[in-house]
C-alpha cells in the first residue's frame, strides 16, 4: 500500500489544497515572467510568489509526511527559512544590478559626459 492510500481524508484535503494553492501562486508567477514588458515589471512575478508558492507547497509536504511516518518532520521549515530569507535578498540584488547598469548605459551614451569619453 502507498502512502497516498493509507493517508486519512482529514489529512489528504489540506495537503491537497495546499499543493494546488502552491501550484497556481507559482503558475502566476511564471505567467507575470512570461507576459510583462520590462525587466523591472518582470522580476515582481517571481520575486513575490517564489515565497508564498513554495511555502505552500513546503507545508503540504510537511503535513504529508508527519501524518504519513506518525511523528512530527520538520526539515521542510528548514527550507523555508532558507527560501524567505534568500528569495528577496537575491531579487533585491537583481535588480540594483540593473539598475546600476542601466545607469552606466546611459552615462556612457550621455555626449556631454567627459566619463563615456576616456
């Protein structure tokens, strides 16, 4: 028998709602990258949604597996800390990133900036 049938009904709902909540915050995310113009409107999609979309899905694994082995598994919060702490961390950084470059485009491409002419 697997675990998915000799998991209870009171379980299997949540862990259920929780991996398709999971799924389409992530799926929205994914679409906001897809579809936007700019790279600056692009970056929110997944920087936003990263967290709460794998948070949901860490917490129905979580569930799954406490209720499946009967005793309590939390390495999954090991991954959201890892995942809340790094995601926006990691976003911010993209973004100063452009922003810096953007900023040096357009003073090299400035003709009365001395900087863009050595």
């Amino acid at each position: 028998m697997s675990g998915a049938e000799s998991l209870p009904w009171w379980a299997a709902i949540p862990v259920a709602l929780l991996l398709v909540l999971g799924g389409l915050i992530t799926l929205v995310g994914t679409i906001g990258l897809a579809r936007l113009q700019s790279f600056y409107q692009r970056i929110h999609g997944p920087a936003i949604t990263i967290a709460l979309g794998a948070g949901c899905i860490l917490v129905a694994s979580m569930l799954y597996f406490t209720v499946a082995q009967s005793r309590l598994v939390i390495h999954e919060l090991l991954i959201s800390v890892f995942v809340l702490m790094t995601a926006p961390v990691v976003s911010m950084l993209i973004m100063r990133a452009a922003v810096y470059r953007d900023l040096r485009a357009a003073r090299d491409m400035d003709p009365g900036n001395d900087a863009g002419n050595s």
